[in-house]
C-alpha cells in the first residue's frame, strides 16, 4: 500500500504519446489548478477487453439482478461468488472449520461490516489480487470506522462502463465533442480547504477522453477568476460531485453545459435535484454506493435507486434474518466490482427497502429498487465567522487527530456534539482534548465531547439543527 511515483507508460498503458500530451497540457496550461498530484487508470489491454465485455453483458441484460433475498442470478454466482469463496481467506477459513461446505449459498455466509474491514482487512483482501498494480482507496463511510483497502483499476473503469450504459438508457451522448476538442469527457468536483486534485487520460471511456479532479476552494487555484476561466474551457460533458459542491458550482458556473450531472456521496433533496437540472437542462443521476462497494444503484428521476446489474442487495432486520420484498430493514450488498476486494454479504450501515419494477427500457423490463433509503445526510456547518465548512473538513479533522468512529452534531446555537471512539474503541481523555482542540480551531465554536456509546455506533455521522446546513437557504 506504499504510494509510488509512476512513470506514463505505467500510468497508461494504452495510450499513444500524442494522447499523453494531451493530459500533460492540462498541468502546464495557464490558469489550471494548482495540482496536487499525478495519477492514472493503469488499464491495460487486457483490462480494457474485461470492460468492454462488461459492457455487453449489462446491454444484453445478463448480469440484470431481478429478486432479492437469497438467490442471486446465476451469473453472480459463477462470476463473483464462488470464486470468492476459493479466493478470500476470510471464506477459506470458514471452510477449513467446516462452516461452510462445498455447496455453499449465500444466505450461510456471515454478514460482514466496515469494523470487519477495519480490525482484519487482509483476511478480506483475494489472494490472487495482483498487488504490484493495486491504488489505495480510502472511506470515512456515514457510519462506522474510516478504513483504507486495495482497489484493483478494474473497479473506477467498470464505474465508467456502468456511468455510459445509463446514459445510454437515458439517450444522452457520452462521445467526445469533435467541435471542441478541449472539453473534458469528466470533471470531478470537490469543495474543500484540501484535496487530491489531477488530471488523467480516461481510457475506459475511449483513448482521446481525458477527465480532471479539482476543489473549488480558493487556495486550489493561483486567482481568483481562474476556476470560472478553466471551467468555461473544458466545458466538461459529464459534471460529477457531492450535492453540495454541484449547488455552488450551480451558483458560480451557470453557463456550462454538461449532458449529464452525477451526485452521490450524500443525500440529494428533490430541491436540489430541480435546482440542478433547471440550472444546465441536463439528467441528474443521484448515485448511491460506498467507496469500498463502488456503484450500486442509481436514481436518474427522484423515483428510486435502481440496482446497479452484477451487485445484489438483500434487506435483513435487525436479526440478520431477511425481509420480504418492500419492507424495510438493513441493505446488505455481494458485490465482486473490485476484483482485488469482492464482498459477500457487506452490510452498508444504511437501511432500505428493495422492490421490483416494471421499466421497458430495463433488461428484461423489469429491475429492483432501492426505496425509502435513510443513509448519508448532506450537512455542512457554520463557523464562528458566519462561512460554511464541509463536514468532509471535519473528517479529516477527526481521522488525523486519532478518531475511528463518531458523529458530530452542531445545535442551532452552533455548539458542537461530538460523539467518538478512539481505534481501542474508547474515549480517553487526551484523545478528547485532540479533538476538541482540533474542531474548536476549525469552526470556532464551542465543543463538547463524549464517548460513542455501542448503541450508537451505526447513527448518522453528520447532523445539524442549523437552517441551511443542506446548502440551499
């Protein structure tokens, strides 16, 4: 997991070198960001294949999951499942102590959660994941522990399969524009005081795509007209980012014309949604997944979230037992996206309930959803001096000071609620002085914490009493 500096051909392995300086051009233009590092898809030809064959299985319906519970589509089973059941060794050991026998189902398999991630990763991790091409991935999650583990490239450029085939569903164009050959096929936005920001080749798209990751905080850019300059630029054909950055970028950015917005990492209100699609007259796709799941269902209408094909959600009660279809409970995932880290039976620390639908333009004219979803909260909170802060500020607040889980609450008054464990699963007293400290400095405003107690461990992480803390009052 140690970083590496790599060079362009490692990076890209497919690209030819006039496409890589076309990614180059992106650093050394005037008025681009002030970048924080260099990064690429490291896809080879033979990735590329595994994706375009993705690709044809979500057009010809085959990975199409159609029924909750228990019995996942044959195709899962074969694709994801079984191997992981040879592969990983959390499931080797539960077959060498003869939990599990040689026709194994999905419903004998132990639920799994993010502290199991975080107390014994290895034992999740397969073992015929190739480490040498291996990218850390990183999530602080709604609930829960912060956790870092292994994602193979594969995993963000089926995120690129799976974005195209929806807007193929949708019937909006992801092709480059020939017109205009500077506009960018992605931009990722984000709207904190640090962040990873890069430009890279896009090759899951198609080798002339290219994409960028930028922060719309004013210390990211060297003046203060460069973000709407370099915006105006690139023009990207696919706006991708956190409700919250998207609404300011709505404020800042009108004029852009994007064919398709992506939210996700946090709750989109149907306020926002209008907000949004009547400031660029484009689709919002509201997407929910977890950082080590990736994708797994998509809203494109305010209708539901519709499960992604090739991941499967059951819905258990408290008990671990399943649910009938349309009641709520805890959404469970199987999914096998990442191929260096597939999970059996992950539970998300969100709840739901999953249903079918009839859809004409869905494989086979039919697909589940995701209804009544109660997960990630958009929140910000207001310092001392009146500005918003992003609660993503208060996460790395909280992760570099020693916090593994907590929840934060700010009052209407502006005080803080802390709520937090250390990674021994207490609260000592100078890990709360840590942390009081920390947060006190960042916002200003008086803060109060205690220990996360077991009962709440699976809240909500983000809260607020103050209006406008969703970001559009």
């Amino acid at each position: 997991m140690n970083a590496a500096v790599l060079s362009d051909s490692e990076r890209w392995p497919t690209l030819e070198a006039a496409a890589v300086r076309q990614v180059h051009r992106l650093y050394d233009e005037p008025g681009a960001p002030v970048w924080t590092h260099r990064c690429g898809d490291r896809l080879t030809s033979a990735d590329l294949d595994r994706l375009a064959r993705l690709g044809e299985r979500l057009r010809d319906g085959s990975l199409a999951q159609r029924r909750t519970g228990a019995y996942p589509r044959a195709a899962l089973v074969d694709s994801v499942i079984r191997p992981a059941l040879g592969s990983v060794p959390r499931y080797r050991a539960l077959a060498r102590a003869g939990r599990l026998g040689p026709g194994a189902r999905l419903e004998d398999l132990p639920v799994a959660n993010r502290e199991d991630l975080r107390r014994d990763l290895a034992s999740h991790v397969a073992l015929d994941a190739d480490l040498d091409r291996i990218v850390q991935g990183t999530s602080s999650g709604s609930t829960g522990a912060a956790i870092r583990f292994p994602v193979d490239p594969l995993a963000p450029g089926a995120d690129v399969v799976l974005l195209r085939w929806w807007l193929e569903r949708l019937g909006v164009s992801w092709e480059l524009d020939a017109l205009r050959p500077e506009r960018l096929a992605l931009v990722q936005v984000v709207d904190q005081g640090r962040a990873f920001t890069y430009a890279s080749a896009m090759t899951a798209h198609g080798p002339g795509a290219r994409m960028a990751r930028i922060n719309l905080d004013p210390a990211a850019w060297t003046a203060p007209d460069d973000p709407a300059r370099w915006l105006a630029r690139h023009d990207p054909l696919v706006l991708s980012s956190a409700p919250l950055p998207l609404l300011r970028l709505a404020d800042t950015a009108p004029g852009l014309r994007p064919r398709a917005v992506v939210s996700g990492t946090s709750h989109l209100s149907a306020r926002a949604r209008t907000r949004l699609e009547r400031t660029w007259e484009a689709p919002v796709l509201d997407v929910y997944g977890l950082e080590e799941c990736g994708m797994v269902a998509v809203d494109p209408d305010g209708a539901g979230w519709r499960i992604v094909p090739g991941v499967h959600v059951e819905v258990l009660d408290a008990a671990g037992d399943p649910l009938p279809a349309g009641e709520r409970g805890r959404l469970v995932v199987t999914t096998g996206m990442n191929p260096a880290m597939p999970l059996l039976r992950y539970d998300t620390g969100d709840r739901g309930s999953v249903a079918s639908r009839h859809d004409p333009r869905a494989p086979g004219g039919a697909e589940l959803l995701i209804t009544a979803l109660e997960g990630r909260g958009t929140v910000r909170y207001e310092n001392a001096w009146g500005d918003w802060v992003p609660s993503v500020s208060l996460t790395q607040v909280l992760q570099a000071r020693g916090a593994a889980v907590w929840s934060v609450h700010q009052r209407a008054d502006g005080h803080l609620d802390v709520l937090a464990a250390g990674v021994t699963g207490t609260l000592g007293p100078d890990l709360a002085r840590e942390l009081r400290t920390g947060l006190a400095t960042l916002l200003g405003q008086p803060v109060s914490v205690h220990e996360l107690a077991d009962s709440h461990r699976s809240s909500r992480r983000f809260t607020s009493a103050l209006s406008g803390h969703d970001g559009l009052d």
